[in-house]
C-alpha cells in the first residue's frame, strides 16, 4: 500500500478526490503496463506544492502538486506516474555527478518520454519534451552541457526540473556509501520488476534493453561458459520444483522445468584487503549476469580472504543477487576449493572473482575454473579472463 502523506496543499482543492483519481491511474498501470505498475507501486506519494507540477527525490519519494494533477486525465496520470518512476529506477539523480541539472533533467526527459511513447503507457502530457528515437539512448549520451533542450521548453516543461538533487530525505547530501546503497536498491527493484512483467509475456522490449545495460559487465558469459552446459541441460524433469497441484495432498512428484538449465556454479568472491566496495559492486553485476544468461539451476557463492568467510546458496528465483563486503585479510584460494571437495560438491564450473593476487601456483584443482581477475593474469591453470575495472 502507498503511503499518502498530503502536506501544503492548496486549501481549496479536493485533494482526496484527486488522489483517488491518481490510484485508479495506478491501477490502470497495474493492468496494462505491469512493469511500470509495480515501479510505482513501490514509491511513496506526497501531495505539495513545494513541487511546480511533479518530482522524483534521490530516494525515491514521488512528489505531485495536485494543483497540476488536477486537471489531468486518469491516462495521463499513468503517463505521469511512470515517468516519475523511471527517473527513480534509472537512478537520474545518482547518475548526474557534477553535470549542470536542467540538460541532464531534459536528456532523461527524453528518453524516458521516448520509451513511455514508444511502449504506448497512458497518454501524453501535452508539452512534454518528445525526441523520436532517444530510447536507443543514455542519458549520458544525450546530455547537452550548453543547456540546449530542443525546443521543448526549460527542464521538460510542463514536468519540471524533477529530478531531486542527491541528497537524503532530510536534504543533507547523501554520502557515497549511501548512494551506492539507494542505487543498488534501485537496480534491484527494476530487475525484479521486469523479472515478474517477463514471466508474464509483458515486459516491454525498451524495458528489456535497459536491463541488459544493467547487467552489462562487457563479459560474454554466456560464451564463455556455454562450453560448460552444452549437452548437460536438464530433461526438463526437477525434484527441486515439485508440482504444487499436489502439495496439498501430501504427494510429492517432480514438476517440469519449461527452460533448460545448467548445473551448478560455484562463484568464488576474494574478499581479502585489496578489494573495496567498488570492486564488490563489479563483481555483483558478473554474479547476476551469469544467473540471467546462464540460468544455472544453483549457485554457490563462497567468501574467501585467506580463509573461507561465508557461503550463501541462491536459486534462479533468487535473481537479482547482492554480494557483501566481508573479510579483508590476506588472500588464499585453496580453501574455496577445499570446501568444495569437502562438501562434496560437483559444480559444473568454479568461477572466481578476484584481482588475481593469490597463492594459485601452489595448488590445482580437478574442477573446471574461470579465473575473472582484474588486474594479475598469472595463472597457470583454468581459464583466464581479465577485464578492467573501474574502481581506483
């Protein structure tokens, strides 16, 4: 249920009435576009006319005067809904850095309008910035630092500048810390929006790319590790998802698996001194990619430093995964790789995480292993990839 919190709105307005206009545009949403429905089902909406027509804060409250709802109808209100929405999920205000804030409010604009347009949800606002095409775009890429907004009016007119500074709900800046948190929690949230709409058959395909670009960690995962579930993919037959029809009496049988799955993946995450939280983050995105691409049927993700920290199990219904920071001691893989044998696990591949400063000339291992390192490449078995990293 969405909060409704009503501060400084106009007296002379029914704003009970207006807000049960904006629930029956939400439920609308709900129905038609399901993807954005659950993004603004999730947001908090306040009534007030501190906002010129509507805005979206860093962490994620929704802001309506309902001065300018008023008059709207209930598909433009759905129109209006999800565009606020998306500025939360694509993390706009997190995104902006030292860019000036009118032309990035109007590059988000734009593709953010291009995509609702595009994807037919609700109705236009009349006015509203509109640029063709911008949906095959970022927002990086269409920002004009010269403040040039194509004719469409200042800031998205008549929207508004509505993306809130990066700063709490308090208005004090919010720390990196706390934005890699709320932005983190953003991407988890759209993934798991589009995760339902797609298993429903109605996740928009704009809405599918803007995934991918999530997810994207420039690996192909899928080519590196295909080799590993070629020929080894499921018949279709899974105790781990009984049939639920019956359950309830108490019979326990096999049900179907519709798509095919590879086996178990171990992820070995190196969580010794040298890795921080930037690199955890990149290291998050390559987890969650190997789930979306691969489909593995489970994955193991062990934390190691020079010993084994923890261990968590996730399942594909699990996606999207968060990795934390643990550890910070020195660095050792063997003992990923013990704990393996230990426990009698037979994975179809080991895939570690790390920067590749570690003792792996001083043992082997009989199981298929992909060494993702982001900085040393001195391995003499397994297979190597490196990509660069962004973290300093």
């Amino acid at each position: 249920m969405v909060a409704l919190a009503i501060q400084d709105a106009t007296p002379v307005l029914d704003v009970q009435k207006i807000d049960e206009k904006v629930q029956a545009a939400k439920s609308l949403l709900i129905i038609e576009h399901p993807f954005f429905g659950m993004a603004v089902s999730k947001r908090t909406i306040i009534y007030t006319d501190a906002v010129p027509t509507a805005a979206m804060s860093a962490t994620g409250q929704m802001y309506i005067n309902p001065a300018f709802a008023e008059p709207l109808t209930k598909r433009q209100l759905m129109w209006l809904l999800a565009h606020e929405a998306m500025h939360f999920m694509l993390s706009h205000a997190l995104r902006r850095g030292t860019r000036l804030q009118r032309p990035w409010n109007v590059a988000a604009d734009y593709v953010i309008n291009d995509t609702l347009n595009y994807e037919g949800v609700g109705e236009p606002i009349e006015g509203v910035l509109d640029m063709p095409g911008a949906r095959d775009f970022s927002t990086e890429d269409l920002y004009n630092a010269d403040g040039d907004d194509g004719g469409g009016g200042g800031g998205g007119c008549p929207v508004g500048d509505d993306i809130g500074d990066p700063v709490d709900d308090g208005g004090q800046p919010l720390d990196d810390s706390q934005k890699h948190q709320i932005e983190a929690l953003a991407k988890i949230e759209t993934i798991q929006h589009a995760k339902a709409a797609k298993a429903r058959g109605e996740l928009p395909g704009s809405i599918e790319r803007i995934i991918e670009e999530m997810l994207d960690v420039s690996t192909p995962w899928h080519d590196h590790l295909e080799r590993f579930f070629q020929g080894r993919q499921r018949d279709g037959i899974s105790w781990r998802r009984p049939n639920r029809r019956f359950l309830s009496g108490g019979v326990y049988i096999p049900g179907v698996n519709y798509v095919p799955r590879m086996g178990e993946i171990v992820i070995g995450v190196d969580t010794s001194g040298s890795i921080g939280q930037r690199e955890l983050d990149e290291f998050n995105a390559h987890v969650n990619r190997i789930l979306h691409t691969c489909n593995p049927e489970k994955v193991t993700v062990i934390y190691c430093d020079r010993h084994v920290n923890s261990t968590a199990e996730y399942e594909p219904d699990d996606f999207p995964v968060t990795l934390k920071l643990q550890g910070g001691g020195g660095t050792s893989f063997k003992p990923v790789f013990d704990y393996i044998d230990n426990n009698s696990m037979e994975p179809e591949v080991v895939v570690y995480l790390t920067d590749g400063e570690g003792d792996q000339s001083q043992f082997t291992s009989k199981h298929e292993t992909v060494w993702l390192t982001t900085h040393n490449e001195n391995f003499t078995w397994g297979t190597v990839i490196k990509f660069e990293s962004e973290a300093t």
